[in-house]
C-alpha cells in the first residue's frame, strides 16, 4: 500500500543539453518533499515554445533525468495546457519551478503549494548551444 503520508513534489521543464542549473533545481525540488517527479517536455512542446527541435530527444532527456538519483518518476509533459490534469495526476503537494516562471503558475495554489526557485547564474542550454557552435 502507498505510503499517503508521503511529500510529493512535481516540477517540469525540458533538461535539453543537461547542466548543473537543471541538477541544482532538481536537487533542491527533491528537498522539499519524499518523492519528486519530472514532467520532462516533449519534442513537440519545445518547438513551438522555443521555435526550434531540442538537442537530445524526449526519450533521451526522459532517461537522463530518469536516472538521476534525486528523481524518483519521470513523464512526458505534452502541453503547458494540462498542467493541472498533471498536477491531479501524480498527486503533488508542492509544484516547483524556476524564477523565469515566476508568478505563472499561482492558479494552482488552491491544489498544491506554488514554490519558485532562482535560477543558476551564468548557465543555460541557449548559452551552451551558442559556446559549441563558436
Ligand atoms: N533552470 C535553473 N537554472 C538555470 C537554467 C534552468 O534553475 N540556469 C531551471 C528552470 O527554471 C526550469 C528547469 O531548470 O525550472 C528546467 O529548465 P528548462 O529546461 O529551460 O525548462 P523550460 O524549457 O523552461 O520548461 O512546463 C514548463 C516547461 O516545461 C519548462
């Protein structure tokens, strides 16, 4: 039997180009609670937020942050629309998300708690990109 007691933090993004600002907020998500799962965003979500494919496929970036040890489930996120439907879903008690989403996602504090980490200084995937490509 599941263990109702349980803290269960959900928190989404797309972890392409894996670097330490997606492991710090993972890392820091998994500490507010016993049981931390990923929404990692599909390919498909990717272009058409960011107009662009991401480096590493949705399955790849899936088993990647699967295998980390402060996560504990990962799935695909599909559309920005259904977060709630997600929320419900794995049950969460708080949701996490980074600075840059800030004030996006309070609707959902009548369900769960809303909590924004800051973003790491100084890295980004876009930045990475940019440093191989030069
Ligand atoms: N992040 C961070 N520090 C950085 C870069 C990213 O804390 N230097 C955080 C972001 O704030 C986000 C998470 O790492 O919470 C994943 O970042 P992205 O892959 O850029 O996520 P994004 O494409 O914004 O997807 O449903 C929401 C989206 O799926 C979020």
């Amino acid at each position: 039997m599941e263990n109702q007691a349980l803290t269960r933090v959900l928190t989404f993004g797309t972890f392409d180009v894996f670097h330490l600002g997606h492991l710090r907020i993972l890392e820091r998500a998994a500490a507010l609670g016993d049981y931390l799962v990923v929404g990692v965003s599909s390919d498909e979500l990717n272009r058409s937020k960011k107009g662009r494919f991401p480096i590493f496929s949705q399955d790849e970036r899936l088993q990647l942050v699967g295998a980390l040890r402060c996560v504990d489930q990962v799935f695909i996120e599909e559309s920005l629309e259904q977060k709630r439907d997600y929320l419900v879903e794995y049950r969460a008690d708080v949701l996490v998300m980074g600075d840059d989403w800030r004030g996006r996602f309070d609707e959902f504090g009548d369900i769960c708690k809303v909590v924004y980490f800051q973003r790491t200084p100084a890295v980004s995937t876009t930045a990475l990109i940019e440093k191989i490509r030069l």
